[in-house]
C-alpha cells in the first residue's frame, strides 16, 4: 500500500491500544487511566482529521477527512480530500479502498507491529512500550524492535489532537484531530463499504 495508507492504517491500530486496553490494567491515578476514562466517555464519536506527511521539512502530501469510532472492534476511517480512500476494520480484518487506484485491499492484522498492538489489547498488564507525560498531556508508544514511535498531544478534555509518527522509511507522519463529536448515533449504513463493481480485489 501507499506510505500514506500504510501510516493511516497504523494509526488506527495505535488508537485501537488507548481506545480498548482495560481501565484496570493501570492504575486509577495515572495519566493514562484518565485519558481512556475520556476516550470511554466519547465514545462513539466522529471526529476530523486532517493528515500531512513529511520528508525532513518538506511537506509532500496532506490528506483530510473523518473518523467514526464505535469501539475497538468498529472504526471507519474516510479521506475525502485530495482522494476518496476508505478504511475499514471490524473486528481483526480490514478493508481498505482507494478509489483512485480502483483498488480494494481485504486483509486480517497479522502482522509483527499489529500483533504487539493486539497482545497489548488483551493483555492484563500495562506493556512497558507504552508511557504517560501528564504535564505535557503526552503518550509516547515507542518499540525499536518493531520500529514504532508515535507520540500523541491530548488536548484539556484528554481526547487526541495531536500524533506524530516516524515513520521506519524516515518520513514523519503528523495527524491532527479537530471538532470531536461525541456520543453519536450510529446509522445503520455507517459501517457499509459500497465500491464500485470491477474493482481490483486484493487479499493482503
């Protein structure tokens, strides 16, 4: 998949680590603790976002749309602009479509940065990759072995505005999340991918 895609994609397995680990699993004073009680509250929620890609200073791509959350078996996460991509997870599988490519990717988490982010999601221990800043309102989700670094900035209701990833290629991948919508009714056809017939099917 594109650099782009890769990095959304990711993401939303990163949101998945904070939307869903078990509030006990911390403690109930910790930073940590109080940004999933958030999250918790929130949800489900829509959200916009807006993505930008760079290599060194130079901005090479930036990207927009909106999140649905519904929990941490159901997101859809749509860019709109500059090209119409959708992903999809529900459960442990995906689908992705990129309208421009005329491409629809299906594929299940398996691999080694998705593995340690779902071990983490059943896990009954707090894993040590990842740690809180309360004074900055920061969480870092750092793991060389699997070349993760992702830094995310919660604004004063503790909810995501901010992430910056780095990228293992050398980009960095900067997210910002704008005008939160909480507490959503969820339609019915809002987990329905439709794409067009013809579509290059591939299973990732």
């Amino acid at each position: 998949m594109p650099k782009t895609s890769r990095g959304g994609i990711f993401f939303c397995f990163c949101l998945l680590v904070l939307f869903s680990l078990s509030l006990f699993a911390v403690e109930k004073d910790s930073f940590i603790y109080r940004v999933r009680e958030a999250i918790n509250r929130a949800k489900p929620f829509r959200v916009k976002f807006v993505q930008q890609v760079f290599d060194g200073s130079e901005l090479e791509i930036e990207e927009s749309g909106e999140i649905v959350f519904q929990d941490q078996q159901k997101l859809i996460w749509t860019y709109r602009q500059p090209d119409y991509k959708v992903f999809l997870l529900e459960g442990d599988r995906y689908r992705f479509y990129d309208q421009e490519n005329g491409q629809l990717t299906i594929g299940k988490v398996k691999e080694k940065n998705e593995q340690w982010v779902w071990q983490l999601i059943f896990s009954d221990n707090l894993s040590p990759d990842i740690t809180g800043d309360e004074k900055r309102r920061l969480i870092f989700i750092k793991n060389a072995a699997e070349a993760i670094d992702v830094q995310i900035l919660f604004g004063q209701d503790l909810l995501p505005i901010k992430v910056i990833q780095e990228d293992p290629s050398g980009a960095e991948v900067v997210y910002f999340f704008k005008d939160y919508q909480q507490k959503i009714a969820i339609a019915a056809d809002t987990f329905t991918l439709v794409v067009p017939a013809g579509v290059e099917i591939i299973q990732d």
